[in-house]
C-alpha cells in the first residue's frame, strides 16, 4: 500500500471535517505563542535595559583594584592587549551631599572620569541620553547630574551646585569638604537608582584618599559572557603586580540579576499554561475523533493499514494543527513585539475614541466625565517608551513549544487507535 495515503487522510480529517475543534485548536495555538513573544520581549526590553545600564555605566563587565596609582598608564597598555578587551576606563567615586537652589540635599554618588571617556568608551556615550547640555568636564569645576537629581535639586544646565564630601576633602576650596561646581549637563540611563543619585565630574577634581587604591580601572570587554576566560587571560599577564583585585560584572548585583532570571524564569512558566490548556483541549479533540471514526479506522486496518500508519493519521493532524497556529502566532507576536510602541498607540486610541465618545454622551446627561487612557503615563512610569528586545533562541524555543504541545497531544490521544480491532469493528457492519 503506497505511504501517501497518510497524508491524504490526515489533511481530510483537519480540512474536510464538520467539527471546529481544529480551528480553535490552530487559534489557542496561535495565541500563546504570539503572548508569549510579546510578553517576553517586553520583559527582555526592561531587564536587558537595566542590565546594561548597570554594566555600561556603572559596574563595567570586569574591574581592576588596589593597584599603585603610578602604574595606571602600564596596566592599561597591558590589559588593552588581551585579546576581547574593548576599552580600559580610570575612574575614581567617593559619596557625597549635594545642594541646589532649596534648602534640602540629596546623597549623591560622585564617580571622577577622564574628559575623554566617552570617545574611549562607545558603549557608555550610547547609554547616557542627555536631556540637556552635553558630556562636559574638560574644566575641573564642570559637572554631570543625573536627571532626577537635578529635577529634586531644581537645577539645571547653567546653575551651580554646593557638594560636600562625605568621604575625603575636596579640592576645590580652602574650606574643608566643601566645593561648588558648574553643572554642564543632564544625563538620563533610564535606570532610576542611576538619575536620582549619580553625577559625573573630571577625576582630577575627585579627593585624593589615604589610601591609594581609589583609583580603579573598569574594562569592557567584546562579549560580557566571555568574562571568565577574559579575566584568566589579563591575571596572567599581571602576575608581576601583587595585590590586584579583579572582578567580574557577575560579582556585582548579584542578587539583582537573579532575581531577574527567576523573574523572567516564572512568566515563562506562567504563560507558557497556556500550550498546556490547549494541548489538553487537543488531546480530547483527537481522542473524540478516534471514537468517533472506528469504522473508518477498522477499515483501514483491514484493508491493509497498520497500526502505526493509522496512528500517523491523527499524529499528523496534531502536526499540522500545532505547525499551522505556532506559524500565525510567530508571525503576528513579531510584528507586534518589533513596533509595540505604534502598537500600544494604536490601542491607546481606540481607547481614547471610546471614552471620547462617552464623554460626549455622558457632557449631554450631565454626568461626570471619565478621563484620557494612557498604557504607560511619564507621569506614573519611569519611562519613555515600552521598550523590546527579541531574542532568537527565545523565539525558537517559544515557536517549538507552541508546535510540540500539540504535537504530543496528538501523539497521546492516537495510542487509542492500537487498541481497536477491525473485527470488532466491522463485525456488525
């Protein structure tokens, strides 16, 4: 018996068939999958943004400590030679209080950097969006506040603000641990610890501590998930330098990334019930299907189909539905995922044409009026815009449940069809 037969079945059974179940099936499918690739790459668009904030900007992907000031120049020539090793960053940080126009002060974190940062570091100039002025600090008095800072300080470009150092004596002033700087620029990271407590100024204005290890080199590297082997490479090229800390962009916030990964761990799950709900509704779908074709499948069997051709009958409907609605949802959760900001615009207006047409009705009654509809208000959220970030391997891994969980299914449900006789079936018949 020619093997095409299967094929033919199983594409009647789905196509031909008076039931819907395939339909919804193909739709369920459809769903999940396009939930859980825009629900993902908004997550990804959140926590990759805060990861990188942290890493760019703040920790950098490896760091180098307790080293003699003097040697500086030698252990960036040195590291500078690894292979994978992107930029060598001096900086120097110390806490602080800072003062603006209102009487009130906020505790600021003060890192010190080379005017010339932001050309050795391409990474870092891409992660500070400047809302007003520019990456300044040429002058030793220049300074850089973070934009939630100089909003709760009621500063701006132009203005001055009073530091006071917590940890060390700046240089500025003959007075003690008191110096005033000229605000050059208004930085945003989108990471909100960053905005209301960083500011940036020249190192050299930075207080010089007792003990010489302020100084620190942060290092990015090409690919921060080659951090370890990196890391292995620049020790043995300073085994002559006794006493270096180095340290991985692992060893920072540790417990903030993994609360991350457990985070985007659990959605995954959570959403990911939903393959489990449709692939039980599947499952039942085929095993009524079975019931219901018995004599069909008797006759299949007698005139000489297996039971495992006559098993890959339904198999290959639970392919096709599960292939057919991973294959929808892919597409349509990438063209939603790839422009949520248009998409939540789109929404945000049918919304808004709602409301707007309640208020025209509820101004003639006289009622109260409902408001205007915003997903995501500035004035609520920390943010900009709903950020998106899409991950193949993710995609495939999505794609790939939508397709097995039917796949499965099926697979389970047609184990019924070895257990029927065609005697029994067409005795009768």
């Amino acid at each position: 018996m020619r093997k095409n037969w299967i094929l033919f079945i199983a594409s009647r059974y789905i196509f031909k068939g008076r039931s819907s179940s395939p339909v919804l099936a193909v739709l369920g499918i459809a769903v999940g999958v396009l939930a859980l690739i825009v629900i993902i790459a908004v997550m990804n668009g959140f926590q990759l943004g805060f990861i990188e904030s942290i890493l760019e900007v703040s920790s950098y992907h490896l760091r180098i400590e307790y080293f003699p000031e003097e040697n500086v120049n030698d252990l960036q020539q040195i590291v500078l030679s690894v292979p994978g090793v992107r930029a060598v960053v001096p900086f120097k940080e110390f806490q602080a209080l800072a003062r603006g126009r209102r009487s009130g002060q906020q505790a600021v974190l003060v890192r010190g950097l080379d005017y010339n940062t932001l050309n050795i570091d391409r990474d870092m100039a891409y992660k500070l969006d400047f809302e007003d002025g520019f990456f300044d600090i040429r002058d030793k008095n220049n300074i850089l506040l973070g934009s939630e800072l100089a909003r709760r300080l009621s500063l701006g470009v132009g203005d001055t603000v009073n530091l006071y150092s917590i940890t060390g004596i700046l240089s500025t002033e003959e007075e003690g641990g008191h110096g005033n700087f000229y605000i050059t620029g208004v930085f945003r990271t989108g990471y909100y610890e960053y905005d209301c407590s960083w500011a940036f100024l020249n190192m050299e204005n930075v207080p010089f501590l007792d003990n010489e290890s302020d100084l620190k080199l942060g290092i990015k590297i090409d690919n921060r998930f080659n951090d370890r082997h990196t890391l292995e490479q620049i020790r043995r090229r300073l085994t002559d330098y006794k006493g270096l800390k180095l340290t991985s962009w692992r060893d920072y916030n540790r417990s903030f990334f993994g609360a991350l990964r457990t985070e985007k761990l659990f959605m995954f799950i959570l959403v990911g019930l939903i393959f489990i709900v449709v692939g039980l509704n599947i499952f039942q779908a085929q095993r009524r299907s079975v019931l219901q074709r018995r004599e069909e499948i008797g006759l299949l069997r007698a005139v000489g189909g297996s039971k495992r051709a006559v098993q890959l009958v339904f198999i290959i409907d639970g392919a096709i539905i599960g292939f057919t609605g991973a294959c929808i949802g892919l597409f349509i959760g990438l063209s939603i995922a790839s422009n949520i900001p248009d998409f939540f615009t789109f929404i945000e207006r049918i919304v808004n044409a709602v409301l707007y047409m309640i208020n025209y009705i509820t101004s003639h009654l006289g009622l109260g009026m409902t408001g205007h509809f915003s997903v995501f208000s500035p004035a609520v959220f920390y943010i900009k815009e709903i950020p998106s970030r899409i991950l193949p391997y993710e995609v495939v891994i999505i794609f790939m449940f939508g397709f097995l969980s039917s796949l499965m299914a099926a697979w389970i449900a047609s184990m019924k069809v070895t257990k029927i006789q065609p005697a029994e079936v067409l005795r009768n018949e």
